[in-house]
C-alpha cells in the first residue's frame, strides 16, 4: 500500500457524504473509476522504476573504467557519507556500524 499526503478530514468528509448518496448503479461507476485512478497511478510508479534502471544502467556505463579498488573505493566513501548524514540526523547511532 503506497501512503499518500492525506487530504483535509472535511474534503473526505465531503466526498464520502456525496458518493453515499448516490444510487448503487452510480457507486458502481465510482468504484470503476477510483480503480482506474489506481492503475493510472501504478503506471506513473513503473515509469518511474524504468528512469531508475536506465539512469542506474547509464552510471555503471559512466564507472566500468574503474578497477576493483577504485570501486570499493568509492563505495566505502558513499556509505560513511551516508552513515556520517544519518548520525547528524539522529536516525542512526555513532558506533553502532562496528557493533554489528
């Protein structure tokens, strides 16, 4: 299930007050088109998986000149930036990388 900025109490409020009072024949229309909504929506996420893989494929093209420990290399920089960033966030914990 993907979260979603919640919309305000009064405009679900709203919306739930209308499509209840709409004949069954009319709710079958709305729950067509809230599954259409979703599959629109699902589309838009596998584009957006498709432009990672191809960007992720574009990097490694840009990268296949290094060696090995070039690689590692930069690797080990990228995760303690990482690491270092989280600390500074209060989202991970100095020292507890070694404890593992």
């Amino acid at each position: 299930m993907t979260l979603v900025a919640s919309p305000s109490h009064d405009l679900v409020r709203r919306a739930v007050i209308e499509v209840a009072q709409l004949p069954e024949n009319e709710l079958l229309v709305v729950i067509e088109m809230v599954g259409d909504l979703k599959k629109q929506r699902a589309q838009k996420k596998r584009a957006t998986a498709a432009e990672l893989v191809a960007r992720a494929r574009q990097r490694a093209t840009e990268i296949s000149h290094l060696s090995r420990e070039e690689m590692m290399e930069r690797f080990s920089q990228t995760v303690e930036a990482i690491r270092a960033e989280a600390i500074a966030k209060g989202t991970a914990i100095d020292g507890e990388w070694e404890s593992d």
